[in-house]
C-alpha cells in the first residue's frame, strides 16, 4: 500500500510520518537547516499486510507544488494534514485539488497540533476540512485528531491505515501489460551504479529484464531490485522499487523525474496526448490554446500547449476533447490521468485523462478522429476497457485498427492482442484489423465501380487499379486521409482478385466475365503492338518506331497508343512510350530493390540506370512515372519508396 501526505507548509506532515513510521523523510541537509521539505521524503512500516507499507512525505510549500505532484500519482491513499489552529490553508486546497485531479479515490483527514487549541477550534478545523469534500466522491471522509509530540490520536490512526492495508492485500491485482515505472529520484552507490526509483505503474519487474530508459533510448538492464526497502527478485505494479540497472549511458545526475523505465514495447514516447478534460468550475477564464501551462503526468511535470479539439473554448465547470502538445517527450497510456496548472496564476485549472497517448499531428478535428476519442472518452474504467475499445471502434471506423498500435496504446501483451481478435473476429489485413461489415462495404463499392466502367465503356478493360482504390476511398472513407485509407482498399481488392471475382488485366481492373468489346482491326493492331513491346523488353520502341514497324505514320500510330492507354490495354509512360503492364510491374519492382538493398532506403538515377539497363534518358522518364503513380519521392537527387507503394 502506497500513502502519501499533502497539506500546508507546517502543519505537521513530516512529524506526522515519523510518529507513524519511526523515520525521519527530511533527509536534505538543507530540509534540517531550514526546517522545512523541500523534496519527496519517503518511509516504510509494517502495518501487518504482506510487506511494509510505503509513506511519501511530500513539501507543503507553494514553491513546491511541482515536486508534491510527483508523488501523489497512483496512490492507494492519502492524507491530507490540517494544522488544528490554522485550518485549511492554500496549499491544502491546492494540494487537495491535485489529488482529486489525479484521481485518488481514498483518502483520510488528519488533524495535527490539537494540543495548541481547544475544543472548538479543534471542532471548526474539523468541519472546514470536511467542507472542502462535500460533493466530491471523497466527501465524508475519516478525521484523526493527533499529537505527534505526545503520540495522542496515532494508534488509532495507525489501527485505520492496517486495516486499510489488510484490505489492499486482499484485492486480487493481476498485473497487466509490460512494465512501466514512472522514475521520481535516481543516485549511485558505491559497488552497485546506477540506481533509480519510482512507482512501478504497469507490469512487472524481475531481476535480469532487458529495459528501456524513456525518451533517451537507452537499453538498460536490471542488475538488482528492491521493493518496499526489502530485496525482491520480482515486483508488481502497485509497488515502490528500487532498481539497480547495469548498461545505461547517463548519469544519476542526469536521470530524474520526466524520465521513465520501461519494456521494449512501450519505448516510443509521446509528444502530443489526446485527451479529455474538466476545467475546474472555480475558474473564470475559459480554457482556450495557450502557453506555458504545466501537466503533472506520472512524476513528470511538463510544460504543455493546449489544442481544444471542438470548439475553440471550454468554459469552467465544462468538459472537452483537448490535444496537449508536450514541450519534452513523455511515456503515456490510454486512461492515465494528469491534471494542468498555471504556473502564473499559481493554480490548478482541472483534470483529465488520456485518451490517445499519440495525438494525431494531421486532421485532428476531422469527425472521424472525434468519432474515435468519443469511443475512448465513453469507455468504462475497468478491466476490458481495451476490448470495448476494439470492438466499438471496429463498427465505428472504416479504415479498421492497426493492432500494434492498439497494443501500445493500451500496453497489450501478445496474448492479450489474440484474445481481442478471437472474441471479435475481424477480417486481418497483416496487423490491420477490420470489422466484416466494413470490410464488404469496400468491396461492394470496388465491384460497384467496375461494373459501372463496365456498362458506360464496354471497349475498355476497365478502372485503373489507383483510379479504383480512390473511388472507393471516396464512397466508404471521404474523410479519411488516403494514405490511411489505402491498406483497407487495397486488401479488399486483393481478395476479390484472390476469389476470382475481379481480375487484373493489363493496367485495369475488370470483372472477371468482362470481355472488352474491340473491333477486329483494333485487335489485330493492338496484338500486333503488344508483340512488338514483349520482343523489346523493358526497352519499348517509341511511337514513331513502332509507325514504322507497323506500315503508318507516327501521328496516326499516337492516337492509337493514346486510345489503348485510355482502354488500359497499355500503360504511357512517357507521351511517346507506352509499356506492357508486365514490365511496369518489373520496374517499380527494381526500384524497390534497389531502396530495400540500401541501408538508407534510397536510391539515385545511376543505380537505377544500371540495375534496369534501359539507359539514362529512359530511366529519367520511368521514374518519373513512378513518381507520379506515388510508387516513389524525390528527395533530392535521390528517391525512396513511399511507405503507401
């Protein structure tokens, strides 16, 4: 069980742990100096339960409220310390807010220095800090009258906190995930190196793992672990470790709050956090795209730029879909919670919880992507929140999910992304998973569009498989980014082709009892071409040579190829060059490759030119029909291939 203080600066939270614990959590030389915290302070006891219950000590002072969010993030309890001859003050109201923002759901009020007043004083602390609850699910919480000079009032707190970790022992907790730990202090000792520690937030840790310092990248490993202050060979989450890690490239002095430990799976970090959020109803200036705002996130404190995502404003007292564009990277889940402050203002504005860890950077607003925060933002916080999730969003988007980024959004282990398909059974495209209603929505609309070809141009072959995939694009996804909405299109053209439903022919695409209507001559001319072109390799004669091939004049042998290019019988390349679709199929296939042969996925005209040897003005003029069928991109005088090819 993990408790953590929070109050006003002297009212007795570090006196109040070390009458509990025994420990003094002020171990700063500059703490004992000035007689006050200034850093998070942290002790353990045995209350009783399975191992020593954790206590963080954290600063009461306003300079410090940055540091007291550091460790109040997941906690099992709190309690919020009330001085008896002051009562509630800023930062227990500030603090307060913090807590309630970062979605603590047990907490217990303590009332320290009862011996400075008498029993109305005693009565009105009491009820001013109950006051300060009522209407929250916190409202009519337990209050403790203590003395921690004497040790009045302490058993009886004590009795409460042991039967408070009685009952956490008894929950049955199956950790979930890959682990996460949210780093809050990292040192060296002598002998051992690099030592950090946190609250461990997801997973497990277990001596021997292979780790990941977030955001720096670096792969660590853990040499030794501690949880609680006692030696493990294993923690869970929901426990306080210290891990002793072997490999890393920083320094402890370089390692703090902001940076987190974690399992290969969840090494990308965030830099825009989609998210929902509640402006305090206190605050009288509408929520709109700012600055300098601060998001206490784990035990990270980030300055952060607000995007609302409908509207341009959320009122106090309101609630909103908001992008939060971070100023430093961060490792983030769908459902954390984090609450923003002004530092300015030196207040708390609300709270919120993360609905998508990586924003979208293009068509954030767009309704499909509000659609889709919708489906995060209604789910319900518990245990199949990610299969809720998946299958909501299934019915809902027509581009489908891409499960791998599902899982890191939702820290899913491999078996966990199995049952999610077993239970919904999607059709798979690879790791694209899309709901079977949907799936035959893209096929009608290709079938549709072919016979439509069909029955307005018998003469041709038919769509061209790019001119096919956008009309489809167009009925089924018209919102939608088409480089999002390829891979779907695309897979549902293939099955079709696989049944036998549709068959490619040339450069089109036709039913598969389609038969285009050409005259005799046409035929015959056409063949007579075709032979002409497979002869030539991936060298075509041009228009004038295969005019003389063929008995006729250049101009009129133009108007033919334009006409079979225009059927899909032939493929313009250049104005004067047409292909077989077989050999274009061959030089983009060269072009891949040549990317994929390089260590950094490009290639120039020259290797071009060598690997296809169809010579240097040729080549200039394929590629740039690769580059325009978006096969490829220039950079430069290099190009590489476009991840949609």
């Amino acid at each position: 069980m993990i408790v953590a203080t929070a109050g006003h600066v002297d009212h007795g939270k570090t006196h109040l742990i070390r009458a509990l614990t025994g420990v003094d959590t002020d171990r700063l030389e500059e703490e004992k100096r000035r007689g006050m915290t200034i850093d998070l302070g942290f002790a353990y006891v045995d209350l009783g339960g399975q191992r020593p219950a954790g206590f963080i000590d954290v600063p009461g002072h306003e300079r410090f409220v940055r540091t007291m969010a550091a460790g109040v993030h997941h906690l099992d309890l709190a309690l919020l310390v009330v001085a008896a001859d002051d009562g509630p003050m800023p930062q227990t109201r500030e603090h307060l807010s913090l807590l309630k923002g970062l979605g603590l759901s047990e907490l217990a009020i303590v009332l320290t220095k009862i011996d400075r007043v008498d029993a109305a004083h005693r009565s009105r602390a009491r009820n001013a800090a109950l006051a300060l609850l009522e209407g929250t699910p916190l409202a009519s919480p337990p209050v403790f009258e203590v003395n921690t000079l004497d040790g009045e009032g302490i058993d009886a707190l004590k009795a409460y906190l042991g039967a408070r970790q009685q009952a956490h022992d008894a929950e049955t907790r199956v950790p979930r995930g890959h682990a996460r730990l949210a780093i809050d202090r990292a040192f060296s000792l002598p002998g051992a190196g690099l030592i950090v520690t946190g609250l461990l937030l997801d997973g497990q840790l277990a001596v021997g793992d292979e780790l990941i310092l977030s955001p720096r990248g670096e792969a660590v490993r853990v040499r030794g672990l501690r949880v609680h202050e006692q030696p493990a060979s294993l923690a869970h989450a929901g426990t306080r470790c210290a891990v002793n890690l072997s490999g890393a490239r920083s320094a402890a002095a370089e390692l703090g709050r902001g940076d987190w430990l974690v399992a290969e799976a969840l090494a990308s970090s965030s830099e825009r956090i989609d998210a929902v959020f509640t402006l305090n109803a206190e605050i009288d200036k509408p929520l709109t795209a700012r600055a300098h705002l601060q998001c206490h996130l784990g035990a990270s404190c980030i300055g952060v730029r607000v995007a609302p995502l409908i509207g341009r404003a959320i009122a106090g007292g309101s609630t909103g879909l908001i992008q939060l564009l971070l100023e430093q990277p961060t490792v983030a889940l769908h459902g954390d919670r984090f609450v923003l402050r002004d530092p300015a203002a030196q207040q708390v504005l609300g709270q919120g919880r993360v609905l998508d860890p990586f924003g979208a950077s293009k068509g954030r607003s767009k309704p499909e992507r509000i659609a889709w925060l919708q489906i995060l933002e209604g789910l319900a916080p518990q245990s199949d929140a990610a299969q809720q999730a998946f299958e909501q969003g299934l019915q809902a988007l027509p581009c489908g999910i891409d499960l791998a980024d599902f899982a890191r959004r939702f820290n899913l282990r491999d078996a966990d992304e199995s049952a999610l398909v077993k239970t919904s059974q999607p059709v798979m495209l690879g790791r694209l998973a899309v709901a079977a209603a949907q799936f035959r929505r893209w096929r009608e609309a290709l079938l549709e569009r072919v016979r439509a070809e069909h029955a307005q141009h018998p003469a041709r072959i038919g769509p061209s498989e790019g001119l096919l995939l956008q009309s489809a694009i167009r009925q089924c996804a018209p919102s939608v980014a088409s480089g999002q909405a390829l891979p779907v299109a695309r897979g549902a053209l293939l099955a079709l082709v696989q049944e036998g439903a549709l068959v490619r022919d040339g450069h089109g695409i036709r039913c598969a009892d389609h038969v285009p209507l050409l005259t005799a001559e046409q035929q015959a001319r056409l063949d007579a071409v075709r032979s002409l072109l497979l002869d030539s390799g991936l060298r075509p004669p041009i228009a004038g040579e295969l005019a003389a091939a063929l008995g006729t004049t250049r101009e009129d042998m133009l108007a033919f190829l334009h006409e079979m290019g225009s059927l899909g019988h032939l493929v313009p390349v250049a104005p004067n060059r047409y292909f077989l679709q077989a050999d274009v199929s061959r030089l983009a296939q060269i072009a891949r490759e040549l990317a994929e042969g390089s260590p950094q996925g490009q290639f120039d005209a020259a290797a071009y030119r060598d690997a296809s040897g169809i010579g240097r003005n040729l080549t200039i003029e394929v590629l740039e029909y690769l580059d325009r069928q978006g096969i490829t991109r220039r950079i430069g005088q290099r190009r590489v291939i476009r991840s949609s090819a």
